[in-house]
C-alpha cells in the first residue's frame, strides 16, 4: 500500500443535505425504496452504488471521453471497435478474435463466448469476459495499438499468438493495463478477479445516503386507461402499486487526494502539469457527486432535485462524517419540515466534535446554503455558491499538490 507525507495529507469530506419528494430512486429486490435503521428507527436509504453510477454518469457532462473509462463484459467488443480503426481491412469476427487474445493476455481473465442457446439465424455471440471488467479509453487504445503491432498488421490470430509467447510481450500488454487510469477508475477503484496486481483501490469513498428522520414507505395505486376502450368497456386496461416515500436525506462522501493523484499517475495529458489531471478530477467530482442524482422511477415521480446545504471539509489526518448528529431522529418542525432542524443540529454538533478531536480548521471549509432553513450553517465556513465551492476547493488542492511535490 502507497504511504503519503502525513505533512501534505489532503483529504476532502462532502456532507450534504437534500429533500427528495415522494420517489423510489433506489429500489430493493421487492421494488420498495431501499430503508435501514439507525438510532432505533427506520430511515430512507439510498445505497453508495446507486449514487456513484449517478456521479460517474454525471461525468459524461463534465469530462472529456479520453479521461473516462467502461465498465463492462464487452470489453473485446469496445477492443474490437478500435482494432477496426486502426486496420480497417479486419472483418468483426477477426477483430473480436484478436481482441479477445490481446485481453486473455493483458488480464488473464477468460474471454470467450456467453454460454447460452443460439436460435436460428442469430449471429454467434461476440466473446465476453465473465465478469465486469473496467478499462480506461487510454488503456484500450494502447492494448489497440499493441494488438495491431503483435499481429503484424496481418490480422492473423497465429501470428499474435506467437506473439505474446514471447514473456515480455505479455509483461507489456499487463502493464498497458495498470497505467493511464481514467479519472472513474482512479476515484472508485478497480477489481480485476483473475490478476490482484490490476486492481486499483479507491480514491473515493461513499456513503450510503441515510434520512435524518423516521421513515415508512406508502404505495401508490395507479390504473392506466386502454384508449380504444368504449363508453360501454368500463374498467382499466392496466392496475398497479409502486412504493414509495419522501425524505430529507444526509449524504456524505471523502475523497483521498493523495490516493487519487497516485492512481492517476503522470496525468492524462502530456502538455500540463502532473497535478492537473488530479485538480480536473477532484473538480469533476464535487460537481457530479453534489449535482447527480439516482434515476430510479424518475419517470413517475419527476422527483429532481437540488442539495439544500453542502459542506466540504479538507482534512490532513483522516476523514470524518457527520452522521452521528442524526443517531437521533430529527423531529418535524413547528411548520412542518426537517431541514431546518437538520441544519441547527449540524451547527452544533460540528464544532463541538472538532474540538473535542482538535481538528477543527475554519479556513478550509466551505459551505453552500439555500433558502432560511439552512440560515443556522452561517458562520460553519466560507460561503459560496456551488461554482465558487469547485473552484475554490480545486485550487486548494493543487496548492497542496504542488506544496508536497
């Protein structure tokens, strides 16, 4: 495991509040919101995976596709597809062929065709690995450019096979594989089954969003109408129940800098400096992780909305979360609502266990508020908008980068 200076340590924690409306953004086996109970009581839940497929789908918005990776069984069909640009005289079975060789040597994994019926005039299936396997946009291009090379531009399976014979072709398609990690793959990781030295661990960890108060899940009866129905054909032509609750959720989520620039390597792109590549994706984070949102349902619900509070908090020891102010659940207000309450206790429970633990360090904390029920988070931080928190909190990194280089 890589060791950092304790003096340049960077680490950022994200607490955020938001109000989600009547929704079901992340069902369980039954189609119900997912829940857990916490403090003895039953709270909404929306799990850490469903909000980092949120985050990294974000990233499609916020980032350049050479700096992201696919995750997917059908990575000799993503090979493939580059094998044929580069050679454009390969068929698809050759280049799926060659592809499938390059990755059972760069991975060791098995790649071969999904075993499963075939009928009647439906073409083979392409070879699959048998399991998800994540690659970055510049790790296949090199494994392309590799494969093409192997083969001699022949497009002969014979040749590239004798081609990785040779260990130190094989060494270099592994190696091709463990460097130019994309920005999603450096922050949530890698699990390669079949080869532990590919894994890549995670920059970023998450939470699972939890609400502040007591939750019960209601259904919704709903009917649909057959529109060529008669006057005389009462009744509908579809009945149906969807679960589903509201609530006002805690999300949190820490983000190992060090780890982060570790995993990125020299950076994505030769003419910047090393430490921008890790400012890109720190911001690209913040922005997606604050701003995303699960799609569960959203159809039905149109349940869109935006965090009322967010904290972010930079660290040089260790990461710290906040869920522990709601242990209690949060009462309904006077008015209605939770947020309020949400927030006064977030505004009392964070300087007291900063000082009683001694990490407690105003100038490097930011807060972005909406509206007068997050009024009591005043004086917790530098206030700014979301666009002010990004940059603000980009630029703090790459000082530190830059401080411990």
């Amino acid at each position: 495991m890589t060791q950092f200076d304790p003096a340049t340590r960077t680490i950022l924690d994200v607490h955020i509040l938001q109000t989600v409306p009547p929704s079901n953004i992340n069902r369980d086996d039954t189609g119900s919101p997912k829940t857990a109970v916490y403090g003895g009581v039953r709270r909404s839940r929306v799990s850490s995976q469903a909000w980092k497929r949120a985050t990294r789908k974000k990233f499609e918005e916020l980032l350049d596709p050479s700096e992201l990776g696919v995750r997917t069984k059908k990575v000799a069909e993503a090979l493939a597809d580059r094998l044929a640009a580069l050679d454009p005289s390969l068929d698809r079975a050759t280049a799926l062929e060659l592809a499938a060789e390059s990755l059972r040597n760069a991975t060791g994994s098995k790649i071969e065709a999904p075993k499963r019926k075939i009928k009647d005039g439906e073409p083979d299936p392409a070879p699959e690995s048998s399991y998800l396997m994540f690659l970055s946009a510049q790790q296949l291009d090199s494994l392309a450019e590799l494969t093409v090379k192997g083969a001699e531009g022949k497009g002969d399976i014979k040749v590239l096979k004798e081609f990785f014979k040779a260990k130190e072709n094989k060494v270099r398609a592994r190696q091709l594989v463990d460097s130019g990690h994309s920005v999603d793959i450096a922050l949530f990781g890698r699990m390669v089954a079949d080869a532990t030295d590919l894994n890549v661990e995670a920059a970023t960890q998450v939470a699972h969003a939890l609400s502040v108060h007591a939750v019960d899940n209601e259904s919704d009866y709903y009917t649909a109408v057959d529109d060529r129905n008669t006057d005389a054909e009462t009744g509908a032509g579809m009945i149906g129940v969807v679960d589903f609750n509201s609530s006002t959720l805690y999300r949190y989520a820490a983000l190992d800098v060090n780890r982060l620039h570790a995993n990125l390597g020299a950076g994505l792109r030769e003419d910047e400096p090393s430490g921008a590549p890790t400012r890109r994706a720190v911001e690209a984070f913040l922005e997606g992780f604050i701003t995303s949102l699960p799609t569960g349902k959203v159809n039905t619900f149109g349940n869109h909305t935006l965090p009322t509070a967010v904290i972010v908090k930079l660290r040089t020891k260790r990461p710290i979360s906040f869920v522990a102010a709601f242990e209690r659940a949060v009462p309904q207000g006077p008015e209605g609502g939770f947020v309020r309450e949400a927030c006064t206790r977030l505004a009392r429970f964070v300087p007291d266990l900063e000082k009683a633990y001694g990490v407690a360090d105003a100038d490097s904390t930011w807060v972005v508020r909406v509206g007068e029920d997050a009024a009591p988070l005043t004086g917790l931080g530098q206030e700014t908008d979301v666009a002010g928190l990004v940059s603000s909190v980009g630029a703090a990194v790459a000082d530190r980068l830059e401080s411990g280089a």
